[in-house]
C-alpha cells in the first residue's frame, strides 16, 4: 500500500528523499513517472513512492502543468501524505511549481520548509543560508543552469501572491510545537494559506513535523529531504520491510561526475588523490560535439583501466561554462551517458556512482531503467540504490547531490 507520495524536481532529490522513508524501515521506490494505476504496477512491497517529475530546468509553465497532472494523480491514489520535494537551495521553479500543487490538490494549507540543516542550509528571519551565506552569494546564485538571485523566501515565492505568505519565525519554532501551533492558526486566521519556517537545526525540523501531524487533514509539505526526514516518526510510518541489496559487483567503481558543484570539484579531486583512481576528464565542448563514434572512442580508452588496480575510474567534464542552456545540457550529458553505457556493457563494475542530478536521471535513462530502490545511507543524504528495469537491472547505483558533502564524501 502506498502511504505517501513524494514528488521532487531532479533525480538525487528524488533519492534522498526516499532515504529519509527507508531510514525508519519503509520501502521506498523513485519512478521516472507515476505508475497508473498503482495497484496494477511493479509497486510491489513498496510503501513511499518518489516521482522524479524532472522540472528544475524546465520552463515554468511547463513544469508547473507536469506537477499540476501529478498532483492530481496522486490525489487520487489517496495517500496519507502528499510531499512535495523542492531543492534546499531553492534552485528551480519552486514559485510556480507549488502554486500549481496547491491547485490541483484543492489543498487550504502549505507548510514550506526547505532547510536542511545537516548540509548547511538553514532559514532565518525568511532568509535563506548555505554555510552561512546568504542564498543569492553562495554558489547556488552562479548556478550554471538554474541561477537563484534572490534571498529571501517570500520573494522567491512571489508567484503565490504575498497575501497569501506568513513566516513563522525561530524563535516561535524554538519554543516548541504549542508556539507553532497558535502562530499557525493565528496566520491561519489572517487569510495566510503558506506558511513559510525558520529553521536552523534538526530540533527545528521535528517541531515542525510535529506541529504538521497535529493537522487534519494533512497539510501540504513542501521542503527538502531535511523535513522529510522527520515525516515517518512525526506520523508514526514505521516499517520492517526487506530492502533488497543491490547485485554483487566486481572491479573498480565508474564515477561519474557531471555537476560543475565546487564541493563536487574538491571531492574529485581528493578521491584522486587518496586511493587508486584514474581521472578522465573529457572538455565541455568535446562532450558538446559528441555522437555514438565519440562515446565509443572514450569508453575504448577507458576500459583497460578497468581491469587493473584501480579502486574507481572517474569520468568528469572539464572546462563547464558559466552557463549552460538547458539543450546544452542535456547533449553533453547525453554524451556522459553514452559512454557510462558502453563501458557498463563491456565490463563488470563494483557499482556506480552518480553526482549531480541533471546527471543522474541522463545517465539512468541512458540504461534504461525505469527507477530505482534505496537500499541504504552511504553518507548524510546519499544513498545506496538499485537501479529497476532495463539491462542492468539490479546494479548497485550510489548519486549524490552536486553540492552535498564534505572533500571526504566520495571517497567514504
């Protein structure tokens, strides 16, 4: 049965999410699309379904009619609870995405908490910080495809209309969740149908899942896997499932790194460093011009690595524009995923690892799989997988948002 529903903008937000289910025993699936109908799918034992609807570079419009059909067919498959996954640094059409949500779920209420504390990204005061700097300065605001110029939540979400915005402040979500309570149904009162929290730590998040649960129906919750991961205790989803584990591999591990991230960058290079890893790292434009002869080309080249000493082979971009058109993108990943594909279907691989979402759902379509299982918590929101369908059904698949993790993260 599925209890919630959970739909996200980008592939390794999809999975991270589904990691905070899966943490508290839950099966947890991400699907490139919403099975319909459910009952008559592959959902099989899995009990939080994570829609990757693949919209953060998307036009609005376009993005907000895809989530706005989503919405509507997961209404309609009654969950306890509908998520709606944004990225914690606000990249994408958040604006326009939640008010087509709220639409077509004809939901009264939104409770926005895109914090997560854990890798840096906390509110105060309706500010937006990443380690400590305001959103717009911190590398989010020089995103190559989805820049974010603006701080301040209630800005960003402007398309809702700032009458209907009200900010519940730290202090109120410090003194704990009767505070939250009266400031909800004070701004409740007020006509104020978002309701837009500061956080600043993980006690944050479970006061604010806490006060959500108290709520009937269900609001809709909108955040990032930060608040997501205080959803199962706060509504009392527990689960023992068996999670199946990935196939066995052999080998290296093949890397492949298509985010321009600066903490990416860093973690590259200090895997290259630290254990036995070959780095290839093929220019932008290269990749750009790429066709079938050129992924055949590099995957040639790579391959004897593969079977000597080596811990992992690493294919990364080199020389990325400061910004890149959403078509752009999409060939040079393309181009990552061809070659990954050529070289999966000519050797054996301890497993994959991903960083970077606009990577990810290339590189998995690329394999054709339909989704993939999480499995297990690799690192603080990275996950372990299972990709599901297509060839390489079963392959162990670790992705990892561009800009999560420490210079260590790759190599743990």
């Amino acid at each position: 049965m599925i209890q919630v529903i959970v739909i996200a903008d980008d592939f390794t937000g999809a999975c991270d999410t589904a990691l905070q289910f899966a943490r508290s025993g839950l099966r947890a699936g991400v699907w490139k699309s919403l099975p319909e109908p459910l009952e008559d799918t592959e959902t099989g034992e899995v009990s939080v379904l994570v829609i990757d609807a693949e919209t953060r570079v998307e036009p609005a419009q376009t993005a907000a009619e895809r989530i706005a059909d989503l919405c509507r067919k997961a209404r309609r498959a009654s969950p306890l609870l509908i998520y709606k996954k944004i990225d914690s640094t606000m990249r994408g059409n958040v604006g326009p995405e939640l008010r087509a949500a709220l639409a077509a779920l004809g939901s009264p209420l939104c409770l926005f908490a895109p914090a997560f504390p854990a890798e840096g990204r906390i509110t105060v005061g309706g500010y937006h910080l990443v380690g400590g700097v305001p959103l717009s300065r911190s590398e989010a605001g020089r995103d190559p495809a989805s820049p974010v110029h603006r701080s301040f939540l209630p800005d960003l979400l402007s398309d809702l209309g700032p009458s209907a915005l009200g900010l519940v402040g730290l202090e109120t979500v410090a003194s704990g969740v009767e505070a939250v309570a009266r400031a909800m149904d004070r701004l409740q009162s007020e006509g104020r149908s978002t309701l837009v929290f500061d956080a600043a730590s993980d006690d944050d998040l479970r006061v604010i899942a806490d006060a959500a649960a108290r709520l009937s129906p269900p609001p809709l919750l909108c955040g990032s896997a930060g608040l997501a991961g205080h959803l199962p205790e706060a509504f009392g989803l527990r689960g023992a499932a068996v999670i199946p584990h990935p196939k066995p591999g052999a080998g290296p591990a093949l890397v492949v790194a298509g985010s321009p991230a600066s903490a990416t960058r860093a973690q590259v290079a200090h895997l290259c460093d630290r254990l036995r890893a070959h780095l290839h790292a093929e220019p932008f434009e290269a990749l750009r011009k790429g066709d079938e002869a050129f992924a055949e080309k590099i995957a040639t080249a790579l391959l004897p690595h593969f079977g000597g000493d080596y811990d992992a082979v690493v294919l990364t971009v080199d020389a990325v524009p400061g910004v890149v058109s959403r078509a752009e993108g999409e060939v040079f990943l393309s181009a990552l995923g061809r070659i990954a594909r050529r070289i999966l279907e000519r050797t054996p691989v301890s497993g994959l690892v991903l960083t970077g979402g606009w990577t990810a759902v290339h590189i998995v379509g690329e394999l054709g799989a339909w989704g993939a299982e999480v499995c297990a918590e690799v690192e603080t929101g990275v996950p372990l997988c299972r990709l599901n369908g297509g060839p390489f059904d079963g392959l162990g698949v670790v992705t990892k948002a561009g800009g999560f993790g420490d210079v260590e993260a790759l190599m743990r």
